[in-house]
C-alpha cells in the first residue's frame, strides 16, 4: 500500500523522550488527515513513540522493520 508522506524524520540515534518531542514537533507542521513518516531504533523508542502517538488520538498505520529499525506510518488527528 503506498502512502501519500506528508514529512519524514529520522530519529536514530535519538534517545527518549527527545524523540518523541521532534515527533511532536513535526506533527504541528502537517495537517489532520496527512501521514507522516517516522525512523526509529529497536528498543525504547520503538516501546514508547507509538504508544505515546496513540494515546494522543494518532493513527498507526503501519510499522515496517528496516536493519534494526523501524518506519512508523503515522496520520495525523
């Protein structure tokens, strides 16, 4: 399935909970109902960016392992 990607951030190497505020960041950049793409390492920020983006009313659309990390899919509320 493609996704019309509205942002895409790289968040390797990024540690908790900053990676969860860049996301935060680049969610108010896009609009209700746009995707954005988001790289994150195994571990910690694999636990707790999608919970975190879940609980706040974002939908998941797919996560996608890559060589020891992940592409989120995420819309936008």
């Amino acid at each position: 399935m493609e996704f019309n990607i509205a942002k895409s951030i790289n968040l390797h190497d990024v540690v908790c909970p900053m990676n969860f505020v860049k996301t935060k960041v680049e969610l108010e950049s896009i609009n209700p109902g746009e995707i954005l793409e988001i790289f994150l390492d195994e571990g910690e920020a694999m636990l707790n960016v999608p919970r975190s983006l879940k609980e706040e009313g974002h939908k998941i659309l797919k996560v996608i392992p890559i060589d020891g990390m992940y592409k989120i899919i995420v819309e936008k509320k």
